[in-house]
C-alpha cells in the first residue's frame, strides 16, 4: 500500500468533526493512530473532502498531508499547486468565482424552488465557497438531474455527499448533504489524477469514506473501505460488491481497521 485517500467529516473525524471523538462521543485515538500507522509504513494519506478549500488546507497542515482535494473533487491540491478539475470552468476576472457562475446560471434557485422544504443552503458551511453550492435536505438526486438537463444544465449536478446528523428539517426523517457542482468533477477524479501525478497503480492504493460519493472513488483504487456508520442503505447495498468491504467500526475507528488490516493482509 502506497497510499489512502481519506474522507474527513464522517470518517476520520467523528461526530461534531472531532478527530477525538468515536462513535459514542467519547474521547478516542484510533483515527490519529491510523494516521500513525500510515506514517510508519511510508503510506501517504491524501485527503479528499466537500469542505471548502480552506477548511481541508487546515486539515491537511494539521496532519501532516501533502496533497488534498476540496469541494468533492473540484480542486486539488499537491505539494502546494493547485488545478481545476471543472473542465471548462474556471474563475476569472470577469465571471468571478466558478460559485458565482453557477449562481448566475440559475440552477440554484431552480432546485430551491423546485424543492421547497426539501431543500436549503447548508448554513453557515455554504459560505464562502469557490465552487459548489452546499445544501441540506432530502431529494432524489437522480430527479434533480434530469431537471437540470431538462433546463439545459446539464453540464451541473447535484450530488448527495452523506447524512448529516446535526441537523434536522421539519417533515424529513433524515437530511443529507448535497452538492452542485459541474458534472465533470469529482472526488474520483481527483483522486484518479492524484493517482496518476503520483504515480500510483490502482492495487497500490486504498480509499475510505462513509457517503453514496464517496463510493464512486471504488472503481479507481485497489479497495474502498465503507466505515460502519455509514448510511444503512448504503451499507446494504454494497454486500458482496468486488473491492470494496465494510468496516466494523465506525469514524476513525474504522479508518483504523481499515489501514492496518490492509498492512497486515500485505498491502
């Protein structure tokens, strides 16, 4: 094993975004000697994350990380250089921010209409972003794109970044976290280009996450570990899927089980 790529909120940190909380709120070290265990091993840990740029670049100092990618695969950073991975989408001078653009384009207020009380902006962690709008609530994503395309957006989508549990909405029985980005990023994007900057062959590596997004980085790496506090469904439905397994613990506790199974299985 060469390197994981770690999710933060709901994987390495535990509840509340404490690196130093476990599953039961209590005080607990698992994530940090994963983190450890990495280190001793000569693994990099690559941190991909729906937090702004900001946020991970703190997360990364902290722990000691390299590379990160922020705002689900948006932008990645390595050793300090930044690239998009929006495509054809960039901020410039003249059209702000790529947030700005999205904004102007109509999508959001389109999907608030459309989703009155069933959606809304993430506050306060949907200020102050570069690319993505970051709402909470529950709606089919797979409805909200052919919305999109039927408005001739196509080129965004909304993408369900996993549960979030320090929030409720009235009516809603369980709110999620969703991101609009444009359709061509991704966390296994970012992930595969990280792979490819690096030089990493896909058995080299490893993921670990707890969202429906984070899944979709399975494809590009040796094994993906779903921690055990993921969302039920999704935790069900990925049995006996090739490559990718689920951890009996959960948050950084998971991460934990994670790494140091796959080290000792000889990865």
């Amino acid at each position: 094993m060469r390197c994981v790529y770690l999710d933060l909120d709901g994987t390495l940190l535990g509840p509340g975004g404490s690196l130093l909380r476990g599953a039961d709120g209590g005080f607990a070290l698992e994530g940090v000697r994963a983190l450890q265990a990495c280190e001793r091993a000569g693994v990099e840990v690559m941190l991909y994350s729906g937090r702004r740029q900001s946020s991970v670049f703190e997360c990364a100092r902290l722990l000691g990380c390299r590379a990160y990618t922020f705002e689900v695969g948006c932008g990645l950073v390595i050793d300090g250089e930044l690239e998009w991975l929006t495509d054809g989408l960039l901020p410039s001078p003249a059209a702000g921010t790529i947030y700005a653009q999205i904004e102007a384009s109509g999508a959001p207020a389109l999907l608030l209409e459309r989703y009155a009380g069933r959606l809304e902006y993430h506050t306060p962690w949907s200020e102050g972003r570069e690319v993505s709008h970051l709402f909470r609530g529950a709606v089919d994503v797979g409805e909200a794109s052919r919305v999109l395309t039927e408005a001739g957006l196509g080129w965004l989508r909304l993408l369900d970044n996993g549960v979030v549990r320090a929030h409720t909405m009235p009516g809603l029985e369980e709110v999620h976290a969703y991101h609009l980005i444009p359709a061509a990023a991704s966390k296994a994007r970012a992930v595969a280009r990280h792979m490819q900057a690096r030089g990493y062959a896909r058995e080299e590596v490893i993921a670990v996450g707890d969202s429906r997004e984070d899944l979709g980085v399975a494809p590009v790496v040796g094994c993906f570990w779903l921690v055990a506090n993921a969302e039920a469904a999704l935790v069900e439905g990925v049995g006996g899927r090739s490559g990718v397994r689920v951890s009996e613990a959960g948050y950084g506790a998971g991460v934990y089980e994670a790494v140091v199974r796959t080290l000792a299985e000889g990865g």
